[in-house]
C-alpha cells in the first residue's frame, strides 16, 4: 500500500491529482479525507485554476468504496471529509474546472467521483458500471447525478441492472467529452487543462455557480437572479478588472491578459 494515496503535482496553475492505493486504487475514510483536503486546497489558493484527477497505474482509475476497508471496520456512513466522498462531490463553492482522465475501470463510488468533475477523458481502455444493485445497495450520488448527464433510459439500465460500458458507449451517450490511446491520455488532459488555465478564471467561477444553482430553479428566476447580479461571482465579474480587459482587448485586436480579479 502506497504511504500517500493522494499523489498532487502543480504544474503553473493546473493542479493534477493521482490516486494511488494499489492494487485497484479504492477510496477509504482516510484517503475521502485526504482528497477533501486537496480539493479544498486547490479551490481556496488563487494560483491554481485547474485540477486533473486521475489514477495511478494502467487498470484502475478507481472502483470507488474500499469494501475490505469496510470489513475491517469504516463504516459506509462514516465522515469523508470536507467535500464528502472523494473530496469533490459536495465540496461547496468549487468555482474551478476539473477535468477527469479515466484511464482505467471507473465503476461505483469511482465513477460518482469521475462526475463530479466538468469534463470527463477517457482512454479507449476505460470501463464504466454502477454495481451497486448486485451487492444490495444503492449508488446515491450517480442516482442523482447520471440522469441528468446522460438519456435517462440508458442511466437507468446501468442503475438497475449494473451492466459495465465501454469507453466507446460511454462517449456515444455523452458520459465522456473525448476518448484516446492510454498512453496519450494525460497528454491531452493537460492540452485541455493549459487551454482552461488561459482562460478568465472569473467567467469560469460565474459559469460554475449559474450552472449549479440554476439546477433547482426555474429559468426565469435563473435569469432574474443573473440580470440582478445576485450570483456572488457574477457580481464579482461585473465589477473587476477582467471585464475591462476582456472589452479592451478586443477593441485593441489583441490576446486578453486575465488576472482574475
């Protein structure tokens, strides 16, 4: 067993994070909480703007709850941690891209955890299940979560039958943005990431917080709340510094230069 399950390497302003619990990468108490602790790090320090999560190894990317570590006594209903399980799920306030690279089998708790990040890469070896329902319990968060990212048919299959996908269906049903050969999918996560981290870190938060919130609201009030700057980081965008640059820049025919502020 790796002595830090939670491997992180900045890189400018992309913050990667690796999982690494050998031999297939599952997440117990101890490691929820670690994570939490990274993702809470990554959301409140202004030089990161982006995170790539990932596991270590060719096979896993993770296959969610530790079930050996619940045999020996973490109980399912335990504390993960701030930002629940895998630090990123319920971590409030994350107004920052996330990018997932699957680059293994991504079932249970491990697939929730791949959606709870705004883009999902995969490599063409990635598998997809929620096998849940053949152990007698219920995947919680991808019961909320995968009828709203994929056709509502298809989630159901996989809730109730617990039939695994490959990376091709999952791309077909919209589940990942992009699939590559396993050995370039880092690569092209951090192509993404470096394209994101260009980017005004300001918008990103608005577009963050408009898209979570308005989950439960209609689209008027979305609208009214919006036009209103009753957003925190709408407010925040409408009065800094970027706005300017973004209308200057354009004017004067040249790249913006973003400070986030």
């Amino acid at each position: 067993m790796s002595e830090n399950p939670v491997k992180t390497e900045a890189s400018g302003r992309i913050l990667e994070v690796t999982l690494d619990r050998p031999k297939a990468n599952a997440i117990d108490l101890k490691t929820s909480i670690a994570l939490g602790e990274v993702f809470r790090d990554f959301r409140d320090n202004p030089d990161y703007r982006v995170a790539i999560i990932t596991g270590a190894g060719e096979k896993f990317f993770c296959p969610g709850w530790d079930l050996k570590a619940a045999a020996d006594g973490d109980a399912v209903d335990g504390d993960y941690g701030v930002g629940g399980f895998g630090g990123l799920q319920e971590l409030r306030g994350l107004n920052k891209p996330v990018i997932a690279a699957v680059n293994g089998i991504c079932c249970g708790g491990g697939l929730e955890w791949a959606l709870s990040a705004d883009i999902i890469l995969a490599a063409d070896h990635a598998q997809f299940a929620l096998p849940e329902i053949r152990s007698g319990t219920v995947a919680d968060a991808a019961s909320v979560k995968l009828p709203k990212r994929i056709p509502y048919h298809i989630a159901m299959e996989m809730l109730f039958t617990g039939r695994w996908i490959d990376a091709v269906e999952a791309h077909r049903w919209g589940m990942v943005n992009h699939i590559y050969p396993a050995d370039q999918l880092l690569e092209k996560a951090h192509e993404m990431a470096a394209l994101l981290a260009s980017g005004p870190p300001l918008v990103y938060a608005a577009i963050k917080e408009i898209v979570r919130e308005a989950e439960a609201m209609t689209f008027q009030d979305a609208m009214n709340r919006i036009t209103k700057r009753q957003f925190a980081t709408v407010d925040a965008l409408y009065a800094s510094e970027d706005q300017l640059e973004g209308a200057r820049a354009f004017a004067e025919k040249r790249d913006p230069v973003w400070k986030g502020r």
